[in-house]
C-alpha cells in the first residue's frame, strides 16, 4: 500500500492512488485527489465514471482494492471507526427513508442514533432548515420524491456532522426541490461547511462547486472551477444544413480549424473548438458557404466537455 501524501492543513480528506476494482473489472483506477475544508467540492461525470464507487468509498460503504484514504492527513482502516462515522454525514442516492415514519420521526431516530443532546429541538432546526415544519407528521411514504430528498438531507445533517456527502443529491427531482437542495448547500458553504457532491449537471456544479473534480471510465482528466473545465473544453458550434451540403461545409471549417472535431448528424454537423480557436471565424466560414440554413454557438455540454478534457490528458 503506497504511503499517503502530505496534506496541507486545508484538507480534510485525501484519497492517494486509490484503486477499486470489482473481480476483472476496474472502477476506480490510481485516483488521487483531496477535499478541502469549508468550501463544496464536486464529481461530475457520466453514469459509470465511478462517482458512486467513489461516494461510497468516502463514506466507509467500501473499501479500496488499494490505495489510501485519510482525514486530517491519518489514513483510516474499514470499517470506519466511530469518531469517523460521526463527522460524517451521507445523503445517497436512494434515500432509505422509513416510509411508516412520519418526517419528524424519522429525523428523531436518526439524532437519538448519533447520541444528539436535545433531540427534539434539533429536529425542530432541521424541519426548518428543509422547509418542511408543516409536515413532520405526515408519513414518508406520502411524500413526493423531492420532498423525501429533503428529509434525506435534514436526517443527514441532525448530527451536525463536519462533512456532508451528497450523491446526486437532485437526481429525479423536480425544480422546486432542486432549488430548495441548492439552497441548502449555499447555506452550508456559507457557514463554512465541508460538502462533497456528485452530480451529471454541469449547471448544478457551477452553481454550488468552489473545486470540480471531472472523472471519466474510473480516472481523473480534470479539476478546477467549473468555469475553467468549460474554458478548458472550448465551444461547440452547431451548423444546420442539408446531408448533401456536409461535405462542402466541413471543407470550408477544416481548413480554418484543423484540429477540430467534427461530428455529422440529421440537422447538419457539430464543430467541437478548443480553448484557443474563436468560434466566430468557423460560424462565417460556415455561412459564408451559402448552404447552411443557421449557426448556433454554445457551451459544450457534460459528455463533450469531459471528452474534450480525456482527449486532452491523453495526448
């Protein structure tokens, strides 16, 4: 097992060359990475990047094939110790709610399973921190599943734990409660909280992530601000113009952006840029070929931009 890194007194937990692998299959290869304190560090990337391997590592669920997991700089052994299982507290993905509870009672069982002092008042905080005061009797079972996720993220918190980990803490839930779970954590980070989120939404990191930790097929390609990652994939440009125009339209951008990836589909063709390419040149010279019927500029989206940063790591 290698030794684990030095760790700057700003980091909470470090995972150091961390390997988990299922029989022949890898999920999670040599990563390294840490979780600062007092700030919201976030996982993006596609289904099976191994960002829940990755959340379940974190929380002691798992152990790694190999590699080593430390708080404050001391590598921990599995399972968890309890110190450890009390600083932590874990939102996952299926919120293992107990539908016959009601919402208070749910909460409830989780303070008096953490040795809360003053259970009761500190359900009364959660309640009015989830926005759901009005419906503490009501059962679990009858709630809608954004509501539940609420009640997954206050009993998450009733112990107060010093990091809270969240994975894909919006998934299947409509935009009221996503925004209420967005509210939430900008309240922890303002508090100087430590939040560890995974998320698909690149909208949703850039809302709530000071540090983006991009993972592709179980390796880290990126990390940095959202706004970096974006900046570090370039733009897309989108071309609209009939299949027998295609060639001609990608002549003219080829010989302007050479390097760019070009992909044709149904409505026309899609030019990934880099950081250093404009995008306005390639959509003139597209128009310019009196074929296209519009060009579109935009933002890469999850899949491009982490394609973009694994082409890049790889080269």
């Amino acid at each position: 097992m290698p030794a684990h890194r030095d760790v700057e007194p700003s980091s909470l937990l470090t995972l150091t060359s961390v390997t988990r692998a299922f029989g022949h299959r890898t999920v999670l290869d040599g990563l390294s990475l840490e979780v600062r304190r007092a700030g919201v560090t976030g996982l993006v990337g596609p289904n099976g990047a191994g960002k829940t391997t990755l959340i379940n590592l974190v929380a002691g669920l798992s152990r790694p094939t190999s590699g080593v997991i430390a708080w404050d700089g001391t590598p921990v052994g599995y399972p968890f110790p309890s110190p450890i299982r009390r600083r932590l507290g874990l939102v996952p993905q299926d919120t293992a709610l107990y539908d016959e509870l009601t919402v208070s009672e749910n909460l409830r069982f989780a303070a008096e399973l953490f040795g809360v002092s003053e259970p009761q008042r500190r359900v009364g905080e959660i309640l009015d921190l989830i926005g759901l005061s009005e419906r503490a009797r009501d059962r679990v079972g009858v709630l809608s599943g954004g509501m539940r996720r609420r009640v997954a993220f206050g009993r998450a918190l009733v112990h107060d734990p010093e990091l809270l980990v969240l994975d894909e803490p919006t998934l299947a839930v409509d935009s009221d409660n996503r925004h209420a779970i967005w509210d939430h954590v900008r309240r922890l980070r303002s508090e100087g909280r430590t939040v560890l989120l995974s998320t698909n939404y690149l909208d949703e990191a850039e809302a709530l992530c000071d540090v983006v930790v991009a993972l592709r097929a179980g390796r880290l390609v990126a990390e940095g601000s959202t706004a970096a990652l974006l900046r570090a994939a370039g733009r897309c440009v989108e071309i609209d113009c009939p299949d027998d125009a295609v060639d001609a339209v990608r002549q003219s951008v080829e010989r302007l952006a050479p390097g760019a990836r070009l992909d044709a589909h149904g409505a026309g063709l899609t030019v990934h840029l880099g950081s250093d390419v404009a995008p306005e040149p390639v959509a003139s010279a597209a128009l310019g070929t009196g074929h296209v019927r519009g060009v579109r500029v935009r933002a890469p989206d999850m899949v491009e931009v982490l394609e973009a940063l694994g082409e890049r790591s790889r080269g």
